[in-house]
C-alpha cells in the first residue's frame, strides 16, 4: 500500500537527509556541553555559533541578534511576555494583535490580559489580511508592543508588515512578527519588514521538532521569563540542544540556498493543485488573498461536505488537515475563519492543502484525483447538484 501524498507541510515537513547528516555528529562524538571550557565544550559551542550565523544569514541580521529556543511557542512567549515585563516597568501596558494569530501568540496576550494589562484584537477582512489604519487606531500613549504574524498558517495570507512598522516606529512601539510559516517559502529580511523582533519554527522548514529562534533587533527592551544561568544572552537559560541548533542552522542554510528556486516550484504546484479541483469541483471556493499568500498553501471550501469528512474519505491518497494542526481534532469552525466572516457552511467545508520542497507534479495529480473522487462520492450520495449552494 503507497503511502498518503504528504500536503500539510505547514502543520510540520519532513527533516532534510542533509538536516540529519548535520545534526547525527553531535547525538554521538559531539555530546560536549557548550558551556565548559574544554575541548569537548568548544566544538559545541563552535557548532552553536556556526548555527547562529546561518540561521542569522536567512533573515538578515547579525549572529548576535539570535537567541535559540525549544521551539516558536517558547520564542512567541519570550517575545510577548519578556517585552511585557520589561514595559511595565515603564508604564506601558497596553498590547495590541491580530485575530488571526496563532495560539502561541493569542494565548499569552490573553495571559497578560488577565494580568491587568489592556489587550487590542485586531480585525482582518474577508481575505485575512489587517489594515494598517486599524493598526493606528489601535495605538495609544501605553501601547509596548504589536504582534502581527508574518503569513498566516490556516490561508497563507502575508501581511503589510512593512506598511505596519512605519507607523509602529514613528509612534515608538515594537512590532514582534511571528514568521514560523515563512521561512523556506519567502524571503525574509528583517530590516524589510521593520520588525523589532521575529520568531522561526525549525520543522517548518525542514529541521527536526524542538527547536526554534527569536530575532532580536539591538536595543529592544526584554526581560527573561525564565531564569537560570546565563545561556543565550540570559534569555534563555539552560543547556542548549546542540544537535537540534546545528539542525536548525543546516535547515537555514539549505533554505537561503534553495529559495531562489522554491517559491516558484511550490506556487506551480499549489497552482496545479488548484486548477485541476476547480474544474472538477463546481462551486469550489478559495480562501484568503488571492495574490497575497504563501506560495504553498491552498485553502480552500469544497461545498456540500465537510472538510473533516472530504480527508477522511480520502485519507488512503492524501494526508492534509482542515486547518492549523493544533486545533486537528476539533469540529469548531476556525478562528481563523470566523474572523474572517466566512459563513458555517464554507467555513466547514475547509480544506488546507499545503505543498512542500519535496512534493512532485505527479504526487499533486494523485492527490487532485483523490480529492475529486471524494468529493464526488459524499456529494452523489446526497444528491447534491454541485450549483456552487455550500450548503450540506
């Protein structure tokens, strides 16, 4: 029995060949901790600083700005609650994000919200994207920090963070970006961007789970949430998983190296992938921007099913999901989607399908296959005309 065709990279990819080849020395003869002073310490902390550089050179910034983490939640958390903590201090109180944001980002504004602090959600419109006005709006007097997600994990969506940055810096906030789904798929330049602080996940974009970074620009104020001894600039403290870093800096590298050829091999997949449903699948629905998205994902809303039910029937060619990973196995329409003002039926006819550097014109045909079958089947047995009514 073949394998499912894999399209949920932006859930997780799988690790590069030449990711493990990085990362096998230092499970072995490479086990030295990169705090100690001898031979075996060196070469950890020489492999770290390597790391640092490479994963440094994908973004833009100088070494010293990286500071790595056990994951993008931690460096979403860092981000957030350590730029908190050095604000109050000042008085500044006040956090603004977007309703789209993932969990990681979400959760610990609500956290420091329950904590007295003022909390600003802002809107999106129906392709997902945040107006820079709404952003000046929400400013005000105490405002520390913005969060704004690079491109959205559900529907691909890039946002105007350069447009957003303009008026963060000229009003004196800092703007934090989580850009997890970016990395690998776009070229990310955090002077670009403006922002003042960037988080990275390593698995997705080719690097094993466990492992991310936080860009910080120099200057910006943050303080620790967790304390110890004096790793990664005092932010981070506790031994570092020395062969999870080199993962990421190979990862990162190969990523710089491959990008000039990537966005256009996944947008003429996801393009592929794309046109064949359409013909096949009346009424068929695309969600979010139509030019402002990440070049690999497909979202879409097959009408008359769920989305949950499309996968499940056609579970045995394609593995995908109906939206972010972290919320798999719940039948609530996304958030996501909500904030977007799509109705329940389009809503819950979602589908994420997402392509990676691997995936193949051939895997994208068997998968079209599959999911127009599927579709035709649960459809013909309700006797669904296919008029584009999304309605069950």
């Amino acid at each position: 029995m073949r394998a499912p065709v894999y399209l949920d990279c932006n859930a997780t990819t799988p690790v590069d060949p030449a990711v493990v080849q990085a990362m096998l020395p230092f499970l072995h003869e490479g086990f030295g901790n990169p705090s100690s002073s001898h031979v075996y310490g060196a070469r950890a902390r020489q492999a770290l600083e390597l790391a640092r550089a490479q994963v440094a050179q994908l973004i833009g910034c100088a070494p010293a700005q990286i500071i790595f983490t056990g994951c993008a939640t931690e460096a979403n958390n860092l981000a957030l609650l350590g730029v908190a903590r050095a604000a109050a201090a000042a008085g500044r109180r006040h956090l603004v994000v977007s309703a789209i944001e993932h969990p990681a980002v979400l959760e610990p504004a609500r956290a420091l919200e329950r904590g007295g602090w003022r909390l600003t959600v802002l809107p999106v419109d129906r392709h997902a994207r945040v107006s820079p006005d709404e952003v000046a709006a929400a400013l005000a007097p105490d405002t520390a920090l913005v969060s704004v997600m690079h491109a959205n994990n559900e529907v691909g969506t890039i946002q105007p963070l350069a447009e957003i940055s303009a008026i963060t810096r000229a009003r004196g906030v800092l703007l934090h970006c989580d850009a997890a789904q970016s990395a690998g798929k776009l070229a990310l330049d955090v002077d670009a961007l403006g922002v003042d602080l960037l988080t990275l996940a390593g698995h997705k974009f080719h690097a094993p789970k466990g492992v991310g970074a936080l860009y910080l620009r120099p200057g910006t104020p943050i303080a620790p949430v967790l304390h110890g001894a004096d790793q990664e600039r005092g932010l981070r403290p506790g031994t570092e998983n020395v062969a999870a870093i080199v993962a990421l800096g190979e990862a990162a590298r190969l990523a710089a190296q491959r990008l000039p050829q990537a966005t256009g091999h996944l947008r003429a997949l996801r393009d592929d992938l794309h046109a064949r449903l359409e013909v096949a699948v009346p009424g068929l629905a695309l969600n979010g921007h139509p030019e402002h998205r990440l070049p690999n994902t497909l979202h879409l809303s097959f009408p008359g099913v769920s989305g949950r039910e499309l996968l499940r029937q056609a579970q045995d060619e394609v593995a995908a999901s109906v939206g972010s990973a972290c919320h798999s196995g719940q039948d609530a329409v996304s958030g996501v989607l909500a904030a977007m003002g799509l109705d329940a039926a389009r809503a819950m006819g979602a589908v994420r399908l997402s392509v990676g550097w691997m995936s193949t014109p051939a895997e994208i045909e068997r998968a079209a296959t599959a999911l127009i079958a599927a579709w035709q089947g649960l459809v013909a047995g309700r006797g669904f005309a296919g008029d584009g009514d999304s309605r069950p």
